[in-house]
C-alpha cells in the first residue's frame, strides 16, 4: 500500500514522533496507519526501555483537589531534565496522572500504571511509554499520595515542592475561609518541613533515640560533665522540647506570626469560623529528594572522546 506525505503528516500529529520515524513506520507497515502506529509504540516500548537506566531526578511535583468529591491527590513525575519538567505537554500528562489517582484510587504506582489514564482511552503505563518516545528523556512516576475528606493542597516553586493536608472539622464549612486557612497550614509545611503532627506522633524510639544523642553532647562539653544528674535530665528535657518545635508541626513558630505557634493559630482559626479544626495527615514532596544525581563530568566525557 503507498503512502503519501499527507499521511506521514497526520501520522505525526497523531502521535508526535519526528518524521523520519513516521516514514519509516509507514514503510515498515506497508501504509496501513493503525499498524504505523502499532510498530511506532513497539520501537517506543525498546526506546523506553534503553533509556530507563538514565537517571531522573528533575521533573515536577503535582497537586490536585477534587472538592465535589473531598479527594486530593500529590504525585511526583520524574525526568532527566529541569526543561522537559517546564514543557506543557509533559505537566498535561502529569495532571493527567494526578485526575486518574483521583478517579481510580489506585492502591500504589504499580496499580496506577494500569489504569486508564484519564481523558484517553490508553493505560498510564501505555501513554507513559509514549511520552519517552516523543519527549526523548527516561520518564518516570515516582510516587503519590490520596487523601480522602477536607483536604487541602499548596505546590510551591513550580512544582519543586508539593504538600497535601488533611484535616477534621467540627462546626467549620469547608468554604473559601477554611481553604485559604488550611493553605496557611500547607504553606508551613513547604517552609519549615515538619516530620510530625504533634509530640504524641513522634515513635518512642526516635525521641529515646534523641535523647540519647542530647545526654552524650553534655557529657562530652567539660563545662556540663560534672553537673548533677537530675539537672542533666532538665537539660535534656530542654533540648526535647526544642526538638519537638523543630519536628513537630503543632509545636512550630508559625510562619505569618511568630508570637504563635502553628497550634495555637489553627484553634484561633477554628474559633473564628465556628468550630474546631485539627490536623488529621499531611504529606510534603519536594521534587528529586533521596534520588542521587548523576554528576557529569565534561572535561572526562571530551577527553574520552578525541582518544
């Protein structure tokens, strides 16, 4: 069957690869489109697959609330580069992702993978496949979170840091109000990184674990070695309470009014709109966190070459 160049033309508007790669395709397939398309998906599946060793520490972290249906979703999509992170086809796929955790409420990524991803009729993994192709980069979806109830989201810096909160409300509307509240909430939780809601959530082990490490730093200061025990133990109470201001969330100086702690600023608030609010979750992503980075060193990569 013959082709035309009309038809590597609308080959390649429906599937974004270069042209070269649509004529080969059509060649390959004898001119039938849907077998073009077929053998083009297959060489992305092999392309995919030879980029997937490459490391993805850049991309985008994305939130989204569903508030008709008190669902609210954080999802981290890597890739290799900060640029393909900008481009508006990769940030669509992304909110593509986010809609579909919200709609499937997939159990892990595993499960995301095969869903239909939302608006197509194609599995995640499927258009994820397709993206490395016409995109060029190992792609890759690293992790979510879902959240069922009032839920609130904030995403800073471009979607390098993204925070999802949930919370409990009693005699509170999830209106306007509360959501530039519990943005407040989220906005702290970007800033200063708390690991915990309050004291109480901080495992036993971690605080033994802290204080452990406290007792050590005074035994080792010679001006605090010879003091007497039970002053020992109101020090290392002191510098408890320190920690917990620094990992606790409840416990933080807020960050819009110092003369208060987060604690006191969300019963202020509930009191203001009629209830009680409290903290029931909250997750931080901060975009290519834990992940090494490749480290490319030009200078050897040129030498390499004119040996």
């Amino acid at each position: 069957m013959a082709f035309t160049a009309q038809d590597v033309k609308d080959l390649r508007e429906k599937t974004g690869c270069g042209m070269m790669d649509c004529k080969k395709a059509l060649t390959a397939s004898d001119g039938d489109v849907e077998k073009a398309i077929e053998f083009l998906r297959e060489k992305g599946l092999a392309a995919a697959a030879k980029k997937s060793g490459r490391v993805a520490a850049e991309g985008v972290v994305c939130t989204m609330v569903d508030y008709e249906k008190k669902v609210g979703v954080v999802i981290e999509v890597n890739s290799e580069t900060d640029f393909v992170g900008k481009n508006a086809d990769f940030i669509s796929f992304v909110e593509a992702c986010a809609k579909t955790v919200i709609d499937e409420n997939p159990a892990d990524v595993e499960a995301l993978m095969n869903c239909k991803l939302a608006g197509t009729d194609v599995t995640v993994d499927a258009a994820l496949k397709d993206k490395i192709l016409t995109i060029g980069e190992n792609l890759k979806i690293r992790r979510f979170t879902r959240y069922e109830g009032n839920v609130v989201s904030y995403t800073h810096g471009g979607g390098r840091i993204g925070v999802l909160v949930k919370f409990e409300l009693d005699g509170v509307a999830a209106d306007k109000d509360f959501e530039t509240f519990g943005k407040d909430v989220a906005m702290q939780i970007a800033a200063v990184s708390p690991s915990y809601i309050c004291p109480m959530c901080v495992p036993a082990d971690v605080v033994a674990k802290e204080k452990e490490i406290v007792l050590a730093q005074i035994e080792n200061d010679p001006k605090l070695a010879g003091k007497p025990a039970q002053v020992k133990e109101k020090m290392v109470d002191g510098r408890i309470n320190k920690f917990y201001k620094e990992v606790c969330l409840l416990k933080q100086p807020f960050v819009k009014d110092g003369e208060i702690d987060v604690a006191e600023y969300i019963e202020k608030t509930g009191k203001e709109l009629g209830g009680t609010i409290k903290v029931a979750d909250f997750v931080r992503y901060e975009k290519g966190e834990g992940i090494e980075k490749r480290e490319d060193d030009f200078a050897a990569e040129v030498a390499s070459m004119v040996k």
